[in-house]
C-alpha cells in the first residue's frame, strides 16, 4: 500500500518556536515529504493557528536519528482546499511518500 518502513523519516511535527520563551515549542500540526529535497505537504490550518504568537516562526522536528529542528520555507496554500505546500530546509535522510493517483480504497484500515 506505500506505507512508509521508517515513519519517522517521511511524517513530522511542525511546531511553533517562541524564541523569548527559552525555545518553546507549540505544536501546530504535521507534515509529510513527498520529495526527497524537502517538499512536503500539510493542512492549511497547520499555518493558520490563531495561538501562534509569531507566525513568521515555523519549524519542522525530524525526530528520527535524535531531534533537529530545521526552518520551514516557501510555503504555498490552496485558496480552495485545506492544503498547503511548503519545504524543510536542509532536510537529509528522509522518505517521501508516494501520493496515490487513484481514489483510496473504501472500508480499509490505513
């Protein structure tokens, strides 16, 4: 079915980071890669948090092989749908997943 061997290594956290805080971290959702530069996809509402105390401040946390945090950029938003686009700078050893080109199948569990 293209499910990932390593999770960790294609689904992460996006978090919030106060720097005035000592680095505190606020989760605001997940992403996945789907390419192996560092493309990855999300939901709009990730980036549309109201919590979010400065919204120019959005990291991904690659927690396989220890926790790293990198910088989120060039994120793009569906005006449609509740998708966004973005890319995780200096993303290494990642999996992308395989986005599907035909409908999921219905009554199986994923």
């Amino acid at each position: 079915m293209g499910l990932p061997d390593q999770p960790l290594k294609a689904i992460f956290p996006i978090v919030s980071v106060s720097e005035e805080r000592e680095h505190r971290y606020s989760f605001l959702g997940t992403g996945f890669f789907i390419s192996a530069d560092g493309t990855f996809l999300t939901a709009r509402h990730v980036f549309e948090n109201p919590n979010v105390a400065d919204k120019g401040i959005y990291n991904a946390l690659m927690l396989h092989g220890g926790l790293a945090r990198h910088s989120i950029s060039g994120v793009r938003f569906s005006e449609q749908f509740d998708v966004a686009l973005g890319h995780v700078e200096d993303a290494q050893d990642i999996q992308p997943l395989k986005l599907a080109t035909e409908n999921a199948p219905m009554n199986y569990d994923i």
